[in-house]
C-alpha cells in the first residue's frame, strides 16, 4: 500500500502532526510519500491508495495557501480516493477542516475518518492521537 502524507505548516504545529502521523503509516508496513504541499507532485500523490493532507487554519479559518495552491492542482484526481485530514489551529471551532472535508466529498474522494484537529502544538497527547488517527484512517 502507498500513502501519501503531504502537508503545510506556518508554525511547526501541524508539521509535528505529520511526522508522527509519517511515523504510524511507516510502522503499518506502508510505503509512504511524505512531503509538503510547496513541493509535492500532485501526480505521484493523486496515485496513492492513500492520501492524507495537512493543514493549519489560516486567517478567517482557511487552508494555508500552499495547501490550497497544491489542493486545487490535486482536486480533480480524488474520485475513489481515500483521503483523510488533519490539522492545528489557534482560534474558531474547526470551520477549515468541515470546510475542506465538503470539497472532498464534493470532488467523489472517500473521507477516512472524522478530520482530527489539534489546537496549537501538539503535546505528547496530540502526537499519540495524531498516531492513532493515522493507523484508523489505513482500515
């Protein structure tokens, strides 16, 4: 199985998610594309069996504009696609992930799991949890 976890963060916050969410998928047995959306092939990425993308909330709670520059090229390719979400954020409830999670089923993509959201850095908690989120969004 190929999964890609392709990510944005402004802070470090939501990279701290992503690498121990790189980490789970490794331990699954999984081969992992791993990057950030400033760099990614939305080509390679769109082939996954897998794709989990990261984001912090940005602003009026949206994605960070490299996410959704890399999101819109990608967009079109998720028919059938698992996809699952997660991200930090610093104020408001949420709105960029339910958001975002909209666009995906809009675009035909399988939502895996409900979007996991950690507010600020994630602590040792917030690791684990990004950990286990990752081995649930695999099943």
């Amino acid at each position: 199985m190929k999964v890609a976890v392709i990510y944005a963060s402004t802070t470090g916050n939501t990279e701290a998610m992503a690498n121990a969410i790189s980490d789970s998928v490794k331990t699954s047995g999984a081969e992992v594309l791993f990057g950030t959306a400033d760099g990614a092939d939305s080509s390679a990425v769109a082939s996954s069996d897998v794709i989990l993308l990261g984001s912090p909330a940005m602003g009026d709670e949206v994605l960070e504009d490299s996410m959704e520059d890399f999101y819109a090229k990608l967009e079109s390719s998720l028919s059938g696609k698992k996809v699952g979400i997660f991200g930090s954020y610093d104020w408001g409830d949420g709105q960029w992930l339910r958001d975002w999670a909209d666009r995906i089923k809009a675009a035909g993509a399988v939502l895996v799991g409900d979007p996991l959201q950690i507010n600020l850095t994630p602590d040792a908690d917030g690791l684990e949890q990004s950990k286990a989120w990752a081995s649930a969004a695999l099943k």
